[in-house]
C-alpha cells in the first residue's frame, strides 16, 4: 500500500504556533507589552520563548507568580490588544510548510488547523498567510477561555467532524498537542522546528518526531 492508500480519508489536526508559524515576535512582544503596562519586569525574550504554545491564562499565571484570576485576565487582554493591532502578524511561515501541506493534500488527506489561539485570531492568520485552501475548517479557543485546553478541543473537534479518534493525527510542538491527541486517542506526532525540546515531545508520549516539514508527509503516512 502506497502513501496515497494510507492517507486517503486521514484527518489530520495542526497546531498553529510552532508548527505551521513562527510566532515567536508578535507573542514575545505582546508578552512583554502586558506585563510592562501591568508595572512588572518583563524577563528576557529568550526566556518568554518558552510561552509560546500553551494557553494565555496558564502562562501568565506562571510568569505573574499569582492565582489571582483578576490579574490573570487584565495581563491576557493587555496582551491581546497589542496582539489583535499589530502582534499576530509579527510571525513568518515556515519554510517547507506549502510543500508539506500540498503533499498531503494531494495524498487526499483531510486537514484542520486546532490551536489553542482564539479562533477570531487563528482564522485571519491563517487567512494571512494563504493557507486556507488547504483546511477544512480552522478551530480554536473561545475569548473567553472555553476550549483552550487542548485535550477538550481535539474532543469537540472529533465530535463536531464525526472522526473516529483511530483515524485522526495531531501534529504540533508542544506537549499540549501530544497530551491532548493521547488523552483522545489520535496519534500524535511532535515536529522539531517549534518550540517543544525533543525530550519534552518524548516525555510526553509522541509517537514520532519530525525533523523538518518537508519530510511530514512521508512520517504521517
């Protein structure tokens, strides 16, 4: 059985950021702005790096040193603004990115964008970049945080498109996209060029690491 047997009808789920963009200026940025408007010393960018992925609330719950829900939610819409004007386009594609969604495309392969992002962001990023000729539908978060745990969307995900979890890939870069895939199910497949370490993708349960996008087709398959 060739590749194209094997993907045929395959519904495959990506991440956002680390895996299709990198991110890394707009969210950095915007991490910076919130906890400077909110009077705190931002850390380094080198050190925020490690932020990009998981859930807003959970990073700034982490970087605030606090539980204070209030807080928490004044620092996330600090972020957003600057985000919403001007953040979520300081990002780039990654190189190798067309070519691998194309391959798998052609390989008839059914592809969805699943991120944590708030949808009212991911959809015009996704747009941003041409990439919507690609996905059958873009998912995320809700503002309000509903969703934004990965192992309840990849559920509702699952649900909402009747995909049976056997027939299903996460690809991502966090240990949030292989948790959730898991706790689901799905097979996960952790990718090298985001922002999750090798032993963070292991330690949480990938099946499968990759190396660069121009190689995803062939591991998926």
């Amino acid at each position: 059985m060739n590749s194209k047997d094997t993907n045929h009808n395959r519904s495959i789920f990506f991440d956002l950021d680390g895996t299709l963009t990198d991110p890394r200026e707009g969210i950095v940025r915007c991490i910076a702005h919130a906890l400077e408007q909110l009077g705190r010393k931002s850390p380094a960018e080198h050190v925020l790096e490690r932020y990009i992925g998981p859930p807003l609330y959970e990073s700034f719950a982490a970087l605030l040193d606090t539980k204070e829900l209030g807080l928490v939610n004044r620092a996330v819409e600090l972020y957003r603004e600057r985000f919403a004007l001007k953040g979520m386009y300081e990002n780039t594609l990654y190189s190798g990115i067309i070519d691998a969604l194309n391959d798998l495309q052609q390989q008839k392969a059914q592809l969805y964008v699943v991120t944590s992002k708030p949808t009212v962001f991911a959809v015009p990023i996704v747009e941003h970049f041409g990439l919507q000729q690609f996905f059958q539908q873009v998912y995320g978060s809700e503002l309000d945080g509903t969703r934004v745990n990965k192992t309840e969307l990849i559920s509702w995900v699952l649900e909402k498109e009747r995909i049976p979890p056997s027939n299903a890939v996460m690809v991502g870069d966090r240990e949030h996209d292989i948790k959730g895939a898991l706790a689901n199910g799905v097979r996960p497949i952790g990718v090298l060029w985001g922002y999750g370490s090798r032993e963070e993708l292991l330690r949480a349960g990938a099946v499968k690491l990759v190396t660069t996008p121009v190689s995803l087709a062939m591991h998926i398959a």
